[in-house]
C-alpha cells in the first residue's frame, strides 16, 4: 500500500518525509488555503520536498478552463498529478488529458459507478471519500472496496486512493479490502505510530537494563 499525506502544510510534509514512510501528497484548494497566498511557491516546494506523486486540484469551473489549468498543473513540476472533481461536464476534457499522458486524480468520488465511468477513461488515481460518505450515513470502507472489485474485475489500471480519512479505524479498514493508496491527514498518521504497549515496553526494557549497571552493551 502506497502511503500519501493528506497536507499542503510544509512542515508537516517534510516533518513526515523525513520518517521515509510517505510516498506522495494530495492537496486541495481547502488545505492550500490554510498555507497563505503564494500558492505556485508551496506547490513547488511540495513537489521538490517529495520524490513521489503530489496531487494538485484545479480551481477552474469551466471545462475548457480546467483543461488549460490542468496542462499548467502539470508542467509545474515532473511529479505533479492534476485533481479534478468528478462532474459530467469535465468526463471529455479528463479523457482528452488521460489521453496525452496527464497524470490524474479525480476526486470527490461516492458511487461505484463513478469509479467504473473515470477509470474507463484511463485516469492514473481514482479517490473515494470515506469520512465524508460516513458523515451522510453511507458506507465508505464498503465504497473503497467496491472500488477495488471493479478495477480488478474490468481489468482498469487506475489505482483506488482512499480519501477522507479521519481516523486510524479508517486506515486499517481501507488497508483490509487492499486500497492501493491512502491518504492520510496529519493527525492521523501521528495518532497511528504511537501504542501505549510499545512505550510500556521500552520503559520495561530501559528499567531493566538499568537495573544491571552496566554501561556498555557490548563490552
Ligand atoms: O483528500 C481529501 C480529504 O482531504 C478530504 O478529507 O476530512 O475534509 O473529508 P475531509
């Protein structure tokens, strides 16, 4: 499973890439506008602190905008996938660009069929919102999972990228039904590497090695 994290913040971004963990970033126009002003200047900072994939939202509305914000997007740097919703109205323009070798993430995802429809079009990243399904009484892990069926049983080479993850639940459910990427805010992957076992354990290990009295472990 591939390991992207869900920020535009660079600190954080760095902070995490330093653990060797993260295999990419996914941003958005809400987590970008948290970053100030210079926009172009944290997406190119992005792409430069990760080696991987970083996905960049367009902001256009009109079709034929989007198509033109999305080859700028593109040639910002040799990492970038371009995001676009899922609308009926951008379905050409995501072929047109699938088509000459964008990479894409279409995103805002909440049905089956809005998976079948944009990886037929050849789209690289294909991202299901669970937290915000959840939040409407729907089914998210089951979304992601259906997701993933169909990909594999129309043989479609998008990869299923599970987003709006809120919690550490999320991530181990979306792991259990083989999402192929998630995207993880912040808090989330902070709240996953800590267990109160795993410091009860060094805190064992420290007392009784202390116990000992001895400085040198190998000698
Ligand atoms: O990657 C999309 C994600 O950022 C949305 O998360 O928690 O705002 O639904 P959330």
């Amino acid at each position: 499973m591939k390991i992207f994290i869900d920020t535009a913040n660079r600190d954080l971004i760095k902070e995490w890439a330093a653990t060797g963990i993260i295999d990419g970033v996914t941003t958005n126009p809400s987590t970008l506008s948290k970053e100030g002003q210079n926009s172009k200047e944290v997406l190119l900072d992005i792409c430069r602190i990760v080696k991987g994939d970083v996905s960049i939202e367009v902001v256009e509305k009109e079709p034929e905008a989007v198509y033109k914000q999305a080859l700028e997007i593109a040639q910002l740097a040799s990492n970038v996938v371009v995001k676009i919703p899922f609308a009926k109205e951008y379905l050409p323009v995501i072929a047109r660009l699938a088509h000459e070798g964008i990479k894409l993430n279409i995103t805002l995802i909440f049905s089956p069929v809005q998976v079948l429809l944009v990886a037929k079009l050849g789209v690289t990243y294909i991202s299901p919102f669970i937290g915000r399904l959840e939040d409407v009484g729907g089914d998210g892990i089951g979304l992601v999972s259906d997701a993933m069926h169909i990909v594999h049983e129309y043989d479609l080479s998008s990869k299923i990228l599970a987003a709006s993850i809120r919690t550490v639940d999320h991530w181990n459910a979306v792991m259990a039904v083989g999402a192929d990427v998630v995207t993880l805010p912040p808090a989330v992957l902070a709240e996953s590497v800590v267990h109160p076992l795993t410091l009860k354990g060094i805190e064992k290990f420290d007392q009784d090695w202390l116990s000992l009295g001895k400085k040198n472990l190998l000698s």
